[in-house]
C-alpha cells in the first residue's frame, strides 16, 4: 500500500434497499465468473437476489468485438427481489464493445467503470466505434470511473513471475474486488473460491487472490469513489439458504426423486444448450446411483430413458427446443405403452437453432400438441429456479403413479438464473409410492387402476407377468395388438381420460394479489419474478390486480375457469406469440389479451408495469 | 434363480396364442422357429428374456415370443435395449431388427450399440428389401435393383452389414440363413454364449417382394459351391466335392483347387478370436468378387472388451465404495450456506 496517506479517506456510506450491477466484457474475459462471485457473496452476506447470465452462443467470438459481448448481471437487495433489474446502478464494461451494448441499460448518473487500457484506437474499431466515448463526452450523464485495469492488475502481480496473458486474465478479479468495496463486502467467499478452483495451480490462486485484493485495496487507497453502498441482509424467512439456478435445482430435484421412490435415476441426454448442464451435474451423482447415459442423438436419449422405464427404473431425458422436436415420435410410444417418463425442456429461441443460448417460451404448444395422433401428456412449468427443484419431484410422482410421460417445461433464463434458496427439510418432501405388479394370477397389462386409470407397471423379470407392449393401438385390458374401430376410440379417450384426471393432484389457483377486480394476469414459467414485482407496483398505485401462476400447464386446476370470470379483464404475458393465450382462449371462451415479448430476454418489471397501465386507462 | 430350480422349459413354453401375421411361406417362420428351440436350452429363466425390436416385417418376432417384449418405433430398438440392460444388466435381451430398420432409420443406435459393446444379442432379417411397406428397395438391395419406389433401378450401392459391424467395433459378428436351421441354432448359441454385443445378420426370404433372394446359397445344387461355412480352428473348403479353398495371399485372399500340390496344409484356418479386425474384414468382402463363396457361421467372436453396463455398473460401484452412498441432505446443504435466524 502506498505510503503517502495518512489515513483512510473520509467517505460516505449511503444505505440503499436495492442495487443492480452489472459486469460486461469480452466471452474471454470471464464474465460469468465474475457475476457468480459476486452472487454468491452477496447470497452468503443474507441479501434476496435475482441474476441474469446473458452470454453468445460462439465460445470465443473475436476478441474485442460487439457479438463477443458476454455479461452477467444482479440484482441483490434488503427486500424481495423477483427480477434482475430492469435497468442498472453500476456497469462495469472491460471493453468498449461491452460499453456499447449495455450503456442503454445504464441508469442516469449511474456508475460506470471502464478498463481504460482497452480503449485504444483498434479496441474502438472493433467495437464499430467512430469516436472515443472518453472524449466525446457521450458519457457525461454518467458517473466514470476509468481505471486502468489492466496497468494496476500487471503492476500487482508483477513479482509473481507470470506471463503477461496469464496476469491479464486476473484482471476480472480486480474488477471484482473494487465492487466488493464499492458495495461493503467481504472478499472471504471469493477468497476460499479461488482456492479450491485453482487447487491444482498454487500460482493462480496467489494471482487471482491478489488482484482481488488489489482492486479493493486501489478502491480504499485512492479517492475514486466518494461514496460507498450499503444494502442490508433482506428478512428472509428464517432458515438454513443456499444459491441456487434452475439447472441445479432439477438435477437435485431429481436426485430427491430417486430416493423418495427407492428407484435408481436412468437419464438419457444428448448435450444441448442451455441443457447440458442437468446432465453435467447428475453424472456427478453417481454414489446415489444415478445412470447418465450420453446417447449419440436425441432420439436415442429418450428411448434409452423409455427402455430404463420399462425396466423399471427413473428414466429422465433433457433437452431444448430443437431436441424435444427430434424426441417427438418417441414421446407417442412413452403414452401409447403407458411407461413413466420425464421429459425436461429446457426452452430457448427458436425456431430452429434458433437463439441457443437466449431465454423463450415458445414450446408450450409443442409440448401440448407436438406428436402425431391423439398424444396428451402432462405438462408442469416452474417458476422460479428454486423451483425447478419442487417441479422435478412433482413430475416424478405423477409420472409414476399416472403411468404417463411428463414434461417439465423450464427455460434458459430459470436455467441459468439463480436465486437464494431455503434449503427443505427432507421430512417436506413429497412421497412417490411405486408398486411393480407382482402377481401372475389374472395379470392384464392394460387393466386399469380405476382412481388413476393407471395401467400396472409389470417390469421384466417377474416371473409370470411375461407380455408384450409396444406402439401400435391395444386392446383394452389384455393389450394385445387390436385394430378394431371401437376398440380405438375407446383408448383413446381413456388416454384422454387418464391425463385429464390428473387434476385431482393439481392444487386450485388462488390468485396473488386481489381476488377479484380490474385485471387478473395469468402467466407461467419464468415471467413470474416480473410479473410478481409489477403487480406488487401497481396494486400500491390502487389497481385492483390478481396474479396466477400456472404451475401446471395440463392439466389445467379445475377452478381456473371461474377466476378468469372474477375480474374485467385478462392480460396474458408470454415470451412467445401468445400459446398459453390461444389455450385459455380456446378452453375457457375467455377474451384475454396476450403481452408478448420475444427478443431473447426476459420481461422487465417496468414492460409488464406499463403494458398493467395501458389496459388500465 | 439358480439353474437347479430352473424349470424344464420346451419349445411351446416360449410360444403366445397370438395370430402369426407373417405371409404365408415367409423366411420369419423359420427364424421363430429356430428361436423358440434355443431359447429353451439356455438355462435362463424365462422372465429374464426381453425382446425389443422396432418396425417393419421382422420387428412383430416379439408378439410370438412368450416373454417380455417390446415393440417399439422404427429403427430405436438398440437405443431402447440399452436403456433396458445398463438399468437392469441380469435381463437377457435379445434385438430383432431387419435391414430397413438396423442399417437405414436406425444406422446411428446400430453403429453406437455395437462400439460401446452393449450385452444385447441382435437378430437382424436381412431380406434386401422393404417388405411392410410394399416392395422398396433397402440399403442391402443390390445396385440396378428394379423396386416400386426404383422403376429405372437404384442407384445406390449397398451396405455389407458384415462388413459394417466390424467397422463398428463389433465384438461378435455372424451370419446365418433362414433355412439353414441347424446352423442357425448353432450361430444362436453362439451369440447368446458371447458377452458382448452380438450382431447376427439372418439371410431371410421375403417370397411377396423379393422371392429368390438368397437362392444362389440356398438351392439344394448350388449352395455347397457358393457357401463357405466357417468353422473356428478348421480349413476354408468349400464346394460340392470339398475340393476348393480358401488361401491367403499377401494381403489378398483367393480360391484356390485342392490337389496338384495343393493341400488343406496351405488354406486359412479360421480363427473367429483373431484379435485384429481386418481379419474378419477380409472374410466379410471375399463375396463381392467373382468366383468367391458367401461366408456362413461366425466371423468374429472377441471378448476381451468389457461389456458397456458392466463398466456403468463398476463406475457406480467404485464411487459408492470410495465416496460412500449418496446423502441427501448433504447434498442438498452442499456448498456455501447461510443461515436466517428468526
């Protein structure tokens, strides 16, 4: 530390309910790192928080350039938090392609920090830039901070004895420790990070340590910043927390799954964006006995789950879009032979490869419709990413006791999002009963439970129960192979039937917000954090609003017909082209009117606010 | 179950009171036939056998057999089967499939299954063509084929499922014909004996589309000049007076006439265990050339590749020895927690 000073600068601490900050730079530049250090101490340190990783779906696009741009941004404050943040406090932007795409999202007089060493004439070329934002005073609304990142990170490791490209890359860790002191946080959880990643390399934990150190120490040793911030831990609900994503939380919820039903988890998953993650995780989980099996395609994954099912086990496929569009055939043989199985879509920009590493929720008629024939199949959508813990085990059960494929429909902001998350107790979770039919005497295959209409689940191996299942149409009960008119119609409609009954496990809705009133919004999947906080604003401005979030697509909860009809109108926000909408539409006669965003990310709280203001006038 | 407590099984306890939908005269009969006396000689309980197959003429063997069975969709067969034996590796699974199903719409599963050496047997009816759907040409159907969907011929030249298989790794590859019944019994045997993936191809009849197909092997007069039954450990002779065989020269096979000089000393003697691919390559091609007989029986029976479950199921096992089995509330609680008191 430099010896001139005398003492700390004398500074101010503002208290602030919320913040959003947001970190930018180059895909190479390790952004997402970054942003998930700072979530994560800002977890530890007892804050309610919502992330949204927003990253190109090219590994390394050119350096320096605009479709190279990777960031991560978070919303961490003393309060609830259902979004991200629509716009930003603090943008830190390693480049000036970072600056140019994410300066809109900059609020007035916000914080900006720039590496000053990236802004040279051919770092302002790559970002199609014509003149210098540091001289043309493009950035005067703004509070600038242009630090020379990479100069102080090179002149803090300088003893290390590194190579310049391996110190260079610590520089995102001194961006990091300046916004630990910007925001008053402990380097700790960041610090024992560092260590365990680069466990194998003592060299980089000491580099990334000390430019971590660095940055916050160059924060408290020079007067950059007038002012620091403080946001106080959010009253939570008392509890043991951890972070979560949506991804983590349905391959534990999975997990959960296979030990609640004593069965072993088969999943099939050929790697996919923003999927692969799921099958990442529970390849990891084998001392619980989980078998992941990457199939050389995505039909190939499905069917190998559907013949682990037949066999007895879990058997799980995840994917996205294009992948649920190859496994299609395959989830009509899962309904016509009446095996559990679930199908987890994690939804991304379409159509075809579509936008793979951006948010959508186009493939709700997909999932409801996307088969030859007459193929229902139930269909439940989380909300959150904790969430996605509850819908596995949740999809699990049904799957099981229905005899049914399930899909789970996520999407890439819930998959990569992270919130934190109260850890349950194990006695909260769900019971998933299984019984394998054992007895020979009188068995029928297609004999159904008359509650579920469950066909029995009769695995191979059981001595007496040898039959034959298989794709083309059965006859009722014996499940031979029949092609009779009435003998067609009538599984049909049990199949129908069967799917439609499951509605005596889907809870009634029971609106957010007013039970009755001017607007009821009804929405699914990962529109609920805005959605929530918008109907929150505007309830104080004295809308008489209601929120329903279906957590359950299909069926859908009985009593939903008769909320729609207790409020004038109806607002049905998508990130697609209205799907939910032409279903309550359709089912319901109901005159809703649909929100639709489709541009890869996900509503802003002020999009929903100003589309409940414009219904309202 | 031990084989002490095994019932006797015969030919009629692997039988179903289902309606055989196969054309009259169909090579199918035979092959069910064959199968239906094997399985009961293979000291496996009957609830252990599972039979999966996908679509076409070949793939509704499933309905017939009186064990579990499972008729799935076109060309998944060996995906769902090894779903079925990674989860459950005691279950004896069988695959039947034909050239439509195994090498067009279901080529991708077929080549995966047989490199990962999945324990599964497979059976596939190689009949050159499109039966079900009513007379197309398949990938096995010779080039210049005139079929419904090739009224001026196929241009397409023809996969060799021998010679694709062992591309594929296979660990055990053979070939039967329908007719050939005791041979056929006998490749079965073998196949269900191997550990591994056991891809058999089964020369099959289909007398509505492609009647004739295999004749050149199968009539009474010609079959003994044009068929080369391997035999592990014996000379390659062949021919109605056993006096032509099978020499290796250089790199190149060729058929040679026993007699002036020539004797049983100087043919190839088969080894179905030879370690090295090319070996059973070299047997798998000699019918494309002139001159040359179809090789019957088993041309490659290597079992020193662990099977695909039973490395799954170790990989398990090692981690819950190591690591201990899983917890769930460790897992849950995992990583960075804090804690929000009231």
């Amino acid at each position: 530390m430099s010896t001139i000073l005398v003492g700390p600068p004398q500074r101010k601490r503002e208290t602030l309910e919320q913040a959003v900050i947001r970190f930018c730079g180059d895909s190479g530049d390790g952004m997402q790192i970054t942003g998930s250090q700072f979530t994560n101490t800002t977890a530890l340190y007892g804050n309610d928080l919502a992330t949204l990783p927003d990253f190109p779906a090219e590994i390394r696009a050119p350096a320096g350039t605009l479709p190279g741009v990777s960031g991560f941004q978070v919303q961490f404050s003393s309060s609830d938090v259902y979004t991200p943040g629509d716009t930003v406090d603090a943008l830190i932007a390693m480049n000036p392609a970072a600056l140019k795409m994410n300066l809109p999202d900059l609020k007035p007089n916000g914080i900006l920090i720039l590496n000053l060493d990236d802004f040279g004439e051919t770092d302002l070329r790559k970002a199609q830039m014509t003149s210098n934002p540091l001289e043309d005073h493009s950035l005067d609304g703004y509070r600038l901070f242009p630090t020379e990142l990479t100069k102080l990170t090179r002149a803090a490791l300088k003893d290390l004895g590194l190579d310049n490209k391996s110190v260079d890359r610590c520089k995102n860790f001194f961006a990091l420790g300046m916004c630990y002191w910007l925001y008053n946080r402990s380097l700790d959880t960041s610090m024992r990070w560092i260590e365990e990643k680069f466990r194998s390399k003592p060299a980089l934990v000491m580099a990334n340590r000390l430019a971590m150190q660095a940055g916050y120490s160059y924060c408290e040793a020079t007067e950059a910043f007038q002012i620091t911030y403080e946001i106080p831990p959010a009253k939570l609900s008392p509890g043991v927390y951890r972070n979560i994503s949506g991804n983590s939380a349905l391959a534990m919820g999975f997990v959960a799954a296979s030990q609640k039903a004593g069965l072993p988890l088969f999943l099939g998953s050929y790697p996919i964006t923003p999927a692969s993650d799921i099958l990442h995780e529970l390849s990891g989980y084998k001392n619980f006995g989980v078998i992941t099996f990457q199939a050389e395609d995505e039909i190939a994954a499905i069917t190998s789950a559907i013949g682990a099912a037949y066999a007895g086990a879990i058997g799980l496929t995840t994917t996205s879009g294009p992948g649920m569009a190859l496994k299609t055939e395959a989830m009509g043989l899962a309904v016509a032979v009446e095996l559990p199985l679930v199908i987890c879509d994690i939804q991304r920009g379409g159509p075809s490869t579509g936008l793979p590493t951006k948010t959508e929720q186009a493939d709700l008629l997909q999932a409801m419709f996307g088969r030859n024939s007459e193929a229902p199949i139930p269909i439940l959508a989380p909300a959150t990413p904790g969430d996605c813990f509850w819908i596995a085990l949740e999809a699990t059960r049904i799957a099981i006791k229905y005899m049914v494929p399930v899909i789970v429909l996520s999407d890439g902001y819930l998959a990569n999002g992270a919130e934190p998350w109260k850890i349950p107790d194990l006695s909260q979770l769900p019971e998933i009963p299984v019984k394998f039919e054992k007895n020979p005497e009188n068995f029928r295959p297609y004999r159904r439970n008359p509650e579920t209409l469950a066909r029995p689940w009769a695995i191979p191996g059981t001595p007496g129960l040898e039959h034959r299942i298989g794709g083309l149409e059965k006859q009722d009960v014996t499940g031979n192979v029949n092609y009779e008119p009435l003998n067609h119609e009538r599984m049909v409609r049990l199949r129908a039937e069967k799917v439609a009954g499951i509605v005596q496990d889907v809870p009634d809705v029971l609106p957010a917000g007013d039970s009755s009133g001017d607007l009821l919004i009804v929405a699914w999947g990962s529109t609920y954090g805005p959605v929530t906080a918008a109907v929150n604003a505007q309830r104080e401005e004295g809308h008489r609003i209601g929120h329903v979030h279906l957590r359950h697509l299909n069926p859908l909860p009985k009593n939903l017909g008769q909320i729609l009809g207790r409020y004038d109108r109806v607002l049905v926000p998508e990130m697609n082209m209205g799907q939910l909408l032409m279903i309550l539409r359709a089912k319901y006669l109901v005159d809703a009117i649909g929100y639709n965003k489709i541009q890869g990310k996900p509503f802003k709280q002020s999009e929903i606010e100003r589309k409940i203001e414009e219904m309202l006038e | 179950m031990t084989t002490a407590t095994l019932p006797v099984y015969t030919k009629k306890d692997f039988q179903t009171d289902q309606e055989i939908r196969w054309c009259p005269g169909c090579g199918d009969y035979a092959i069910l036939s064959a199968v239906q006396s094997v399985f009961p000689e293979l000291g496996i309980p009957r609830e252990k056998f599972v039979i999966i197959s996908g679509i076409g003429c070949s793939s509704r063997f499933p309905y017939y057999m009186n064990t579990f069975g499972f008729h799935t969709i076109h060309g998944r067969a060996p995906a769902v089967a090894t779903g079925l034996k990674v989860a459950r590796p005691d279950l004896e699974v069988w695959v039947v499939t034909g050239d439509g199903d195994s090498l067009s719409i279901g080529g991708n599963h077929t080549i995966h299954m047989l490199r990962r050496n999945v324990g599964l047997k497979v059976m596939m009816f190689n009949n050159r063509i499109y039966g079900l759907t009513k007379g197309q040409y398949s990938p096995t159907s010779e080039i210049g084929k005139k079929t419904k969907s090739t009224p001026y011929g196929t241009a397409d030249r023809p996969f060799n499922p021998i010679s694709l298989a062992i591309g594929a790794e296979a660990t055990f590859v053979a070939r039967s014909v329908d007719v050939f019944q005791q041979h056929l019994k006998d490749t079965l045997r073998k196949a269900a004996a191997h550990k591994g993936s056991a891809y058999v191809e089964i020369l099959q009849n289909c007398n509505i589309f492609n009647d004739h197909a295999w004749e050149s092997l199968t009539e009474k007069d010609a079959r003994s000049e044009h068929v080369l039954q391997l035999e592990d450990g014996k000379p390659m002779i062949f021919g109605k007076n056993h006096d032509k065989g099978i020499r290796l020269n250089g790199f190149e096979l060729e058929v040679v006439q026993l007699g002036n000089g020539i004797t049983e000393k100087d043919l190839l003697v088969h080894d179905e265990r030879h370690p090295r691919p090319s070996y059973a390559f070299l047997l798998a091609h000699m019918e494309q050339r002139p001159g040359f007989p179809t090789p019957i029986g088993v041309l490659r029976a290597w079992e020193d590749v662990p099977r695909y479950e039973d490395v799954i199921s170790e990989q398990i096992r090692e981690v819950q020895e190591n690591c201990g089995k899983g917890d769930l509330g460790k897992l849950l609680g995992a990583g960075d927690t804090w804690e929000v008191r009231a």
